[in-house]
C-alpha cells in the first residue's frame, strides 16, 4: 500500500463522526435526530415569523409575475431554498446556536434581493465568484434542496472554456439544518477550492451518507449545475471527509466510470467491521440484511476501482484511518495497490503537507481528465441498481445479491470485443458517437464466454451498440424482451429503493379490517411522514385513495398504506401482487398468516404501470436507533416482509418481524 507520511499539522481539525460509544448502542434508548433546537424569545419568534410570511407572498407574487419568463422561472428555487431554511427552523424547532437568528435575517435579506433581481430577469449571485447557496426542485417528493456551490474567479471573468468541478461531501452533523447549511456555504468555500475550478456541495438531504435520496441528491444537484455552467463532465473529481469520506468511497466505487479522480478521507467503506471498530457494536443482523450490506459496502464492489484513479487520505491515529486498511485489503485481492497518505500523528484532520500532496496528484489527474472510451471495463454488482460502468450496461442478473461480473476489452485490431461474464443474464455494450475503435467497414466479433459472434460494423459517426441475453441454449444477440415481468435498473428492490425516485404515499380512507391493523397502519403512516421530514428534509407528496388519478399511477412509485379493504388501491390490486391479502389472511406460497396479528410490508411492480413500484405499508426500513450512526442506515427489511403487529413497535423495527425474503428475478416467489 502506497504511503506518503507527513508531520506538519494543520490549525484545524474536523469533528469526529457523532457517537456516544456505548449509549449508542441502546436501542431502548435513542436520542432525537436532529436533537431539539434552543428556545427563541417570543418577540424574535413573532419578527421571524413575520419575515417568512411576507417573504412566502412574495413568493407566490413573483412566481405569477414570471409565467412567461421561464429562464427567471427556473432561478426560483434560488430564492425558496432561503425562504424554507428560515422557516423550518422556526416551525420544527431546529436554532441550535443564538448566532443562526443572525444568519436567519440575512437569508431573508437575501431573498428579497434574488427576488427583486428576478423581477428584472437577472440572477447576479450566479456570476460573482467565491461561495454561494443555490436550490433546485427535488423529483422525488416536489420539495426545494439547496446546495452550495464554490464559482471559481475565472468563469465570473468570462474565461471561455469548460471547467474541472469538484463534488465534495460533507461530514456529519447532526444540527446541519437547511439554516445551517445555507449560511455555511454562502461564505465558507470549504476545505478545498481548487483554482479555476467548480466545487458542488451537495446537501445530501441532511445527514444520510448520500444514500437513497440523499443519492439522488447528489446527482439532481450535479445535473442543475452543468445546466447552469459550462462544466467538463471529463473532468469530474469527487471527494470528502468524515461522512463525506464515507460518501466518497460509496460514489468512486459504485460510479466508478464518471470521475476524472476520487479522494475519500476517513469515513467509512464498509459495514460490518467499521461498526465494531467505531461504535464497538455487537451485530447480529438478520441474513437479509446482511446481504444487504453490499447494496453499498465499497469492499464488496472493489474491484470498480480499476475503473477510476483513487487516492485515499487517512489520519495516522485516526480510528476511521480503518475505512482505507479494509478497503487496502479488498483490492490487495484484486490485485491492486492502494494509494493511501497518511499524515504522520494526525488524527481526524487533513495533515497540511498531506493536504498538499494529495492537491498535487489530484490537479494532475483532473487535468489529465477521465478516459471517455477506457479499453477496458472491469466491473462487478449485486445489484441493478448499480448496473453501469463505461459503456457497458447489465440488464438482468442470474441472481440479485450474489455479485455479478463483466469484463470486456476491446480490440481495434481485429474488430473484436471479448467479453467475460458472471452471474449476468443480459447485458449491452454502447460505446458513444466518436468513440468506437473499429474500422466501420467491417462488423465486429464479439467473442462472449467461449461462443462467437459476428454483429455489425460501428456506424458512420463512430458509435457502436450490442445487446445479448441468455436464453436456455445459451447466448443470444439482442436485448432481453422487454415486456416480460422481471427485476431491471430501478425496478428491482429493496424496500428502501422506491425511495430514490418519485413517490406518493396514499392514505386510507375505508373501514380497516380490524382495529388493530388500522391503528398500525395509522400510526407508521404518520411516523413514515414526520420521519422523511426529519431525515431526508422534505413533505412526502400524499392523497387519499379516493382521489388517485391515472397520472398519478404513471409518475410515481405508489405507497399504499392499509389493507385491502380500506385502501381502495391496495383492494383494486391485492390479488396481483406478490404477496396476496384477503378478509381472514396474509398469504405466502409457504403460509398464511392471520389478519388480526399480521400486516406485510413489501414491494413489487405496479400492475396498472410496472415501470413504477408500489410499496405496501413501509417507508424507507432503517429506524431511529441508525440515525445513531450513519454505518447503520442500510436496508432492514428486504423485498418483503411478514410484520407481527401484536409485538412492539421500536427504534429498529416496525414490529415483530416473522419472515422475511427477496422474491425472485422474474419477481416470482422464491422460499
């Protein structure tokens, strides 16, 4: 493992990750998150408050003044990211220091300013350089997300050419509000701002790890900038510290492809041993959710690193250092050499001579850029969520959570592309317009785990397709049909994964079929809602199940909670799903299980749009004891569940959970 140990310290250090040791591993006794906000004097309550509500007409009066302005229109969630930092503190209790009243009355300010400069069809504070706080409108429940952006001095001048941009994750920080969030980044440019360089701080919906919808944050973030500025997508570096680090390690490996470079710090790669060594924390998880874990485990997935240049930063004595040795030790078995430096007797800080040399090789990097067209891909996946690297894309798998192998190489010489698989039952081979190595007046072999095919030549502007799917004889050419029911990207669980899209909860209006499933489903509906508030910072979008429209069923993943008799959407599909439900029993292929004690929370493909999901009766699965640790927040239940309603509900579970199973790839049942 490559080492480059330093010994002068930086002025600064980073707070460690939230944790209480041993208090945290209480699951009978968890603190809130976030943790309650201090008192307000009555008169700055009232002051605040007025200032919301006059800035939230003015709101309302801009967005009709600007109809037929759609370049200003587009700007607004500039302004109602302020408008909502303000104001959620104020309604959810969320001032933490006296010093956020402060920064409170300047983000009002300065909504009135980005409100009058829009009138005007200006947005000044998108052309000066240094910090600032943009917003964007979020697909997955409507609401407004702000994030931070660094505009390097040299595109606020005008230099015309494509900019390096830089996605940097934050740590964790259990207080880091919208209010918190805003003032930071529109004065602070962080802990690198590399010159003549773009840097994106996402928010990651609070404090997640950028996963699930803090995932997708990430990635709306991103695409509003490039839509903003004119960034080089072959130059992309991501980063981050701490949690950031953490987030660093899961988007370099699982999105390997995209980046010019990846600099994790600390953080966390894995779970299982990062929990024992951080929190000192006994698991026992239940075998689903341990195969769970490699949804986002770095060191499951090692070998995308091939796909990226990584230069990994650890503190010499600090504990999270454990997140590069673990991650050292899965590419020692693929054969890879981590880069790691080390500042010498540095705990959870950058080391300022490490700082400098992990600049130094990252400038090179970024200026060398990402190869567009990589020979090569080697790329591994237990899942379709992750299903792309380069220009190879894995349509179906021969079994989720074991992983699954593609290598491909291509060949100028020859016209060939020779290609391994594992666990793969379709894949696609898509190499964009330019890119293609091969003469176009010859076709291209492609030689697919000892069998031969002979497919077309690339097309005049360079680009090149093929698809291949397995049938029962073996490899065939073409993509996998398209109407069969099956699990494909975006459409193949767990539970938490109708989460990272569009979703609508729908609420019961009918009689339940007993009062004890009523009250359970009353109660996680209202604990799923205040809970996506308070974790991942947004309204969830909910109607009652009267009121659900064709429209509604077309854009969004449906979470449908109650049952079959008093949710009208849940009775219309409850004998087309994969788990069926009637007046007397909760029915699995192995058993039934009596309505009175036992509720299923599942997911499966829309029936009336198996493009979309429908969720029964869960919100994401992780609970208020895996806020504790940010190591902890992965999928606990997996693509069904089997609920005891009769046990208690707690901070790790919705009740008793009797079984529980992932259905098949062809969402069949599986024992």
């Amino acid at each position: 493992m490559r080492r480059l140990l330093c010994t002068f310290l930086l002025p600064f250090a980073f707070a460690a990750a939230s944790a209480d040791g041993p208090a945290d591993n209480q699951f009978d006794q968890v603190r809130r998150i976030p943790p309650p906000g201090i008192a307000l004097p009555d008169e700055t309550r009232r002051e605040l408050n007025d200032g919301v509500t006059q800035l939230g007409a003015e709101l309302e009066n801009l967005r009709r003044t600007l109809t037929n302005q759609p370049a200003a229109l587009a700007r607004l969630p500039d302004v109602q990211v302020l408008h909502k930092a303000v104001a959620w503190a104020l309604q959810y209790h969320e001032f933490f220091r006296t010093n956020e009243l402060k920064a409170a009355h300047e983000q009002l300010a300065e909504a009135h300013h980005r409100i009058a400069a829009l009138r005007e069809g200006k947005t000044p504070w998108l052309s000066k350089p240094g910090p600032v706080a943009l917003g964007y409108v979020s697909k997955i429940d409507g609401s407004v997300q702000p994030y931070g952006l660094v505009i390097p001095a040299s595109y606020a001048s005008g230099t015309p050419h494509r900019f390096r941009l830089d996605v940097w994750f934050h740590g964790r920080g259990e207080q880091l509000s919208e209010l918190a969030f805003v003032n930071d980044r529109s004065r602070n440019p962080g802990e690198f701002a590399p010159a003549n360089a773009f840097v994106l701080h996402p928010y990651g919906r609070y404090c997640n790890g950028s996963r699930f919808a803090g995932e997708t944050d990430a990635w709306e973030a991103l695409e509003d900038v490039q839509r903003l500025f004119p960034i080089d997508e072959n130059r992309l570096v991501v980063r981050g510290f701490s949690l950031g680090g953490a987030s660093a390690w899961h988007f370099a490996v699982h999105h390997a492809s995209k980046w010019a470079a990846a600099a994790p710090g600390a953080g966390f790669s894995e779970t299982a041993d990062f929990l024992k060594v951080f929190q000192n924390e006994q698991l026992a998880p239940a075998p689903w959710e341990q195969k769970l874990w490699r949804l986002h485990d770095a060191t499951a997935t090692a070998l995308n690193v091939s796909m990226v240049p990584l230069v990994a930063y650890s503190g010499e004595i600090d504990k999270q250092k454990q997140a590069a040795d673990v991650m050292a030790t899965a590419l020692a078995a693929e054969g890879m050499e981590l880069t790691h430096l080390i500042g010498v007797k540095t705990g959870h800080s950058y080391e300022q001579a490490a700082k400098a040399e992990l600049n130094r090789r990252l400038d090179a990097l970024a200026a060398l850029g990402r190869d567009p067209f990589p020979k090569s891909v080697r790329f591994t996946t237990p899942s379709l969520r992750y299903n792309r690297m380069a220009w190879v894309t894995v349509d179906a798998l021969s079994q989720h959570w074991d992983l699954a192998q593609v290598d491909a190489t291509s060949q100028a010489d020859g016209n060939k592309v020779v290609v391994l698989t594992k666990n793969v039952n379709a894949f696609t081979l898509d190499i964009s317009p330019g890119l293609a190595p091969f003469d176009v007046r010859q076709g291209v072999t492609v030689e697919l785990d000892g069998s031969r095919f002979k497919l077309p030549p690339p097309q005049t502007d360079r680009s090149w397709k093929a698809s291949f799917h397995r049938e029962s004889s073996g490899w065939a050419i073409g993509p996998i049909p398209s109407n069969a029911l099956r699990k494909r990207h975006g459409l193949q669980g767990p539970i938490d994964d109708a989460f990272m899209d569009a979703f609508l909860f729908v609420r019961p209006t009918g009689q339940p079929l007993n009062a004890a499933v009523g009250n359970w489903a009353s109660n996680e509906l209202a604990h799923a809602v205040e809970h996506w508030r308070r974790h991942y910072r947004g309204d969830v979008r909910i109607k009652d199940d009267t009121a659900i429209t064709e429209d509604d069923i077309a854009r969004h993943h449906l979470v449908l909670w109650g049952d079959p008799q008093s949710n009208v959407q849940l009775g219309k599909l409850a004998g087309e799903l994969g788990i069926r439900w009637d007046k007397t029993r909760v029915h699995t292929p192995a058993a039934g299980y009596p309505v009175e004690q036992f509720v299923p929370a599942f997911i499966y493909p829309n029936p009336r749009n198996p493009k979309r999901y429908v969720v029964v009766n869960s919100s994401f699965t992780f609970r208020e004891y895996d806020y504790l640790n940010n190591a902890r927040q992965t999928p606990k239940l997996p693509d069904w569940a089997i609920i005891d309603i009769t046990k208690p509900v707690t901070a790790r579970a919705p009740g008793g959970i009797t079984a529980a199973g992932f259905f098949g790839e062809k969402w069949e049942w599986k024992p």
